[in-house]
C-alpha cells in the first residue's frame, strides 16, 4: 500500500509543482500535509470516534501517516521530478 500512496504522491507533488512553479523539499512536504489534512486525518478521526477511541489513539494512527505524507513529498519534490 505504500507504494500507491508513493506514487499518487508523485502526481500530485507533480501537479502542485506545475501549479506553483517547479518541484521543492518545501512544496512537496505541503502537498503530504494537505493530502493527509484532506483525506487521512478526518478519516482516522471518524473511524475511532464511532469505535469510541479517545484522541490519543487518534493521534497515533494519523500521526504516523502524516510523517509517511511529509516523508513521501519532501522526498518526491526534492527529487526534481
């Protein structure tokens, strides 16, 4: 699975750099933090409140996606693609 995640990371960080003037470190970890803002955290967020988890359990799954998002578009928009 993370290699999808990988490579959808690719096309975006690829369309942001289209959009906002070429690839960066920069520009890639923001792609990563709005794709994990926009689909991963409310996801992780409605799955434990209806499990009746609390925050921290939260914090854990979405945190640790959030690094791999950062990790995954600084790595691609430093890359120059």
């Amino acid at each position: 699975s993370s290699a999808v995640q990988a490579v959808f990371m690719a096309v975006a960080v690829n369309v942001a750099a289209e959009t906002f003037g070429g690839p960066s470190l920069f520009s890639g970890a923001l792609v990563g933090f709005l794709v994990w803002l926009g689909v991963v955290a409310p996801t992780y967020m409605v799955n434990n409140v209806f499990a009746g988890f609390g925050l921290k359990i939260w914090a854990i799954e979405a945190g640790n996606h959030l690094v791999n998002y950062l990790a995954f578009g600084a790595i691609l928009g430093a890359w120059r693609l």
